[in-house]
C-alpha cells in the first residue's frame, strides 16, 4: 500500500531494490559538463542528468512493480496510445483508431515511419505478439495481466492494422492499452516458463520510444539514455539523459544546488522552500493523484477469518464523528507543509483531468463540539477517563500506519489528539510496512490504520479497491468494505462506452463510499520536482511528472 501506484508499484513493499552510491562516486556520461554557468559548449552533447533516491527493479514490463521502471518505460517503450499532461489520450504508435457500433471491435492504423532501435521496421505483427503474449501467459506477465482482461482477439490485419476483438464493451478501452507495451518479440521469444521470463532483466531493452538504453549499472547507480534520432515524433533535443540514484535527500538537493545534477523528480516536502529558493532552480508543486486516507475496518462479521476490532467502528455514528473530528486544514499545513489539499473522495481531482471526480460531494466540516455532539446523541457516555463509552463498548481504537514514512507519525499524533477532545481514544503504532499488511488484508487483525495511494490515471482501479472479492490474500483491499450495490456498479462503470454515463456511475460509487466510510480519505498530496533553469527550459508540469516522453521531447538547453 504505502502511497501506493497499482501496478507500478504493485507489491513495492516486498521489493525494494534502491541502489545507491554518492555524488562524488558517480562516472561521468561521455560528453557531460558540470559547469555551473550551465549551457554545455557550443557542438557538446545536451546532457540532462536527473537525481532520484530509487532506481529501476527491473526493465522487464513482465515483473516490474517499482515507479522507477515505468518512468524507464515512458521513454524507451511505446504502446498504441498514452496519456497525454491533459489527462486524455492519444496516439503513440497508433495515428487513429475507432471502434464498432457495439463497441466490441477495435482497429487501429499505426504511424508512418515505426522502427525498432535497432532500426528495424516496426509492424502491427509486432504489436499483436506483444498483447497475445500477455494474454497466453498471464502469470508471466503478472504486473501487466490484468490489462487485456476481456481481450478476445488481437491480430495484425496488415503491416499498419491492427485489430483488437473483445468479449465484451470495456469502458477504459485506451487506459489499458496505455500499459501494453510493444516489447522487442526478439528479446522475449525464448523464454517458456514463468520464472525464467520474469527473472529477465532486459537491461538492454530494444524499444520504439524517444530514447534508448546506453547503460544500466545498478551496483553504481547510475542509469543512462540515448536520444533516438530516428523517433517517429521527432528526434529529441536532449541528447542524453543519465539518471543517477542518491543514498538520501540531502546529497541530492545538495547535488541540484551546486549543479552537479539537473533535475529531481522528487522533492521532499521538508526541502522544497530550500529548493525553490536556490538561484537557478525551478521548484514546481503540481496537483497529484496521490492520496491518502484513513482506513476504518469494515470488514462484514460474518467474515473468515472474523474481523479482530472494536465493534463501535460499526457504527454509522461513530464513523460520522471520527470524520468530524479530524482537521484536514491542519494536516495540510501541518503536516505537508500546504503543498497538499483536502480531499473527500478516492478519486482524487486531478485524475483524468478532473472529469471523474465527484466535485459535488460536500465533505465533513471539522468541528470537535459536533463529534462531541454525534456521540453524545448515540449513546456514547464520557466517562471520568474523558473515554466515551455505551455500555461495555469504549471508544478506544488502535491507529496503526506504517514505519518507512515519518509524515504517518506526524498525521497520527494530531489524530489522537482531537479524538481526544472527542472522547475517542487512539493509540498510534508504527507497524512495519509488511507486517500492517498482513494483520489488515484479509485478516481484519486493525480499528484505524493510515495509508495512501496514487491510482491509475483511470478511475478503475481505485473503484476496485473497494469490491468485495479484492479482500483476499494478495487483493487490493484493505478496508474489507463489502457493499453487493457497489460491487454491481463497478462491473458496470467497466462496460458502459458512452463517457457521460460512465462518470455517472463513478460518481455515484464515489458517494456511496463517503458515506459508508470505509475510508476517510484525508488529503491529496502535491508532486513537488525542480529542475535548473539555467540549463534547461521546456518541460512539461502536470500531474504525470516532468520526466514523461512528451515533455522529454519538449524540453531543450538553454540556448
């Protein structure tokens, strides 16, 4: 879970393979320059070098869960469509596209001029064997399986059509092939057994993307790209990109200070005023899709295993107090220091360019005499402890997060202190990430525990958290809320073509989780990056991070 990114981040508390090394210990790039004036001489190569803190676990699109790698993928790979700064989509190796009147087959016509890196001519064949390669070995291909569910047929009609026949509507048709990408059938072919595919790290990946792979040295940190000069879109104006794994935050803003890198794809909340007051540095703080919420068990009693929890948190009432009492202006200040925003859905405004989120949802006001209010009218007594209690049920929850981020602790400490005034007691715990896992889904061992996501840029996956059958060993669920209603309308959200009608549906489901509170959704956190502007202008800021193709291709030195 940890602020987590579905399938790119897709079991990222089991892996967490960051190399490291410091600044000083990093080769240079052929032809880089670490001039502070910035532009590199007149006839040297344009080098971006960009600092993170984590690094690829693999540049195979079968088994890789960690952001890094689809931030790779991005730039190297290419599929028939993507997500544009917008949040609509268009064409990547496709030029058009169009679907029957049933919406059960789909054709598209692919770009003039498609060639491999290797300069081989790129064919619908090609893009048909990496699709039905995903769908004959969905095991294989774990982290992409679930993306041509549905998916019938795939064919190449000709070198530039291909069809895509379905076994029934899918709504979010574009959104999942965004994530198929068009892998190299050379570098895939052999492999006949799951583990052998999966254990393939394809660290010389053959792509159609905007750039290509130079070099990936994990044990030094250090990731490199090649512009492509043959792209379709276009040869980029950066010739190079270098990548370069920090052991913490400190070096890497140091390292941006001082110019030894060019951009950072993740500032830490505490440092971004720092940064934004470097000279020659941009800090953007951009409206993400990351959330987080307050997870209350909601798991049926019925359950097995029987959920371990306070029965008050059955209560309406008491989930409608909980929600009262918590100051989400404060986290927001507080806590993230204002580069986040209060949120009331899980589906946060900035997905799909805000055209899914429920904006009519009025969300709780903070007032600590109405949680008083709410309890006191529900039968909850204060007792001399200044704990409320109905009889031999007292308000007293554990509130668990996890320990690899000390913004839970932060968020957690001022939880317990307006539950407090309420007369809830909490008592906060940091658990390690893999243990909170296994005590929540599916064994219901919690009362309130924090966490956060950051959905797809489709609504579908947030939704199906919330489904009954995702609360399950290796499901998405961690609250255990179990509502057939909602199950019904997240299977039809997932046929229904007509975009209007669909919203309809999200919206409704948006609302029905409101109030049902399985979650207490808290905030929307801000996508904070810097980049020298000295040296480059041109990127793209929205939602999906500078580092996307799109703005890699936009962006150029500082003439």
């Amino acid at each position: 879970m940890s602020t987590r990114n579905s399938l790119a981040s897709y079991l990222v508390l089991l892996v967490l393979l960051l190399s490291a090394c410091s600044p000083s210990a990093t080769p240079s790039p052929s032809g880089a320059t670490s001039t502070l004036e910035g532009q590199a001489p007149a006839g040297e190569p344009a080098v971006l070098r960009i600092g993170w803190l984590g690094a690829p676990d693999t540049l195979n699109p079968a088994y890789a869960f960690l952001t890094e790698s689809y931030n790779i993928f991005d730039l190297v790979y290419n599929p028939l469509v993507t997500e544009a700064p917008s949040g609509e989509y268009v064409g990547a190796l496709a030029k058009e596209w169009s679907s029957s009147a049933d919406g059960l087959t789909w054709t598209f016509t692919l770009k003039d001029g498609l060639t491999w890196h290797t300069g081989e001519k790129f064919t619908a064949e090609d893009m048909a064997w990496a699709i039905n390669a995903v769908m004959s070995n969905p095991d294989g291909w774990a982290a992409l399986s679930n993306y041509p569910a549905g998916f019938k047929e795939v064919k190449a009609l000709n070198d530039k059509t291909l069809q895509i026949v379905l076994e029934n509507p899918i709504g979010n048709m574009e959104y999942r092939l965004s994530f198929l990408y068009a892998v190299y059938p050379k570098d895939f072919k052999e492999f006949s057994g799951v583990e052998d595919l999966q254990n393939f790290n394809n660290f010389e990946v053959v792509g159609t993307g905007p750039f290509k792979i130079n070099t990936f040295d994990k044990d030094k940190g250090i990731l490199i790209l090649d512009a492509n000069p043959a792209y379709v879109d276009g040869s980029p104006k950066i010739d190079q990109l270098v990548f370069q794994t920090f052991d913490n935050s400190d070096a890497m803003i140091q390292a941006i200070k001082v110019g030894d890198i060019d951009a950072i794809l993740e500032v830490p909340a505490s440092a971004f005023q720092t940064v934004k007051d470097f000279d020659n540095v941009v800090a953007t703080a951009t409206p993400a899709r990351y959330f987080y919420e307050l997870i209350v068990n909601s798991i049926p009693r019925d359950h097995d295993p029987v959920p371990t929890r306070n029965p008050a948190l059955e209560d309406p009432q008491v989930r409608l107090a909980l929600a009262t009492a918590i100051n989400k202006r404060d986290i927001v200040e507080i806590a993230f220091q204002g580069l986040a925003t209060p949120l009331s859905t899980i589906v946060p405004a900035p997905l799909g360019g805000g055209f899914w989120h429920n904006s009519d949802i009025q969300d709780v006001e903070f007032n600590l005499d109405e949680a008083n209010r709410i309890l006191e009218a529900a039968g909850y007594r204060m007792g001399s402890d200044g704990v409320r209690a109905k009889g031999d049920v007292r308000l007293e929850f554990r509130l668990q997060f996890p320990s690899d981020n000390p913004l839970y602790a932060r968020v957690a400490d001022m939880m317990t202190d307006w539950f407090g005034q309420a007369g809830i007691k909490s008592i906060p715990e940091s658990v390690d990430p893999d243990s909170l896992t296994a005590r929540i889904t599916p064994t219901g061992d919690y009362d309130l525990a924090l966490w956060g996501w950051g959905p797809d840029p489709d609504p579908d996956f947030i939704l199906s958290v919330m489904t009954s059958d995702q609360f399950v060993e290796g499901g998405w669920s961690d609250s255990g809320y179990m509502n057939p209603a909602y199950d019904a309308l997240y299977f039809e959200q997932q046929v229904t073509l007509d975009k209007t009608q669909r919203q309809k549906i999200i919206w409704q489901m948006q609302e029905m989780v409101f109030n049902d509170r399985p979650y207490i959704v808290l905030v929307n956190e801000y996508l904070l990056q810097a980049y020298r502007s000295d040296r480059f202008t041109g990127f793209i800021s929205s939602p999906l991070g500078i580092e996307i193709g799109i703005s890699m291709l936009n962006a150029e030195p500082v003439q």
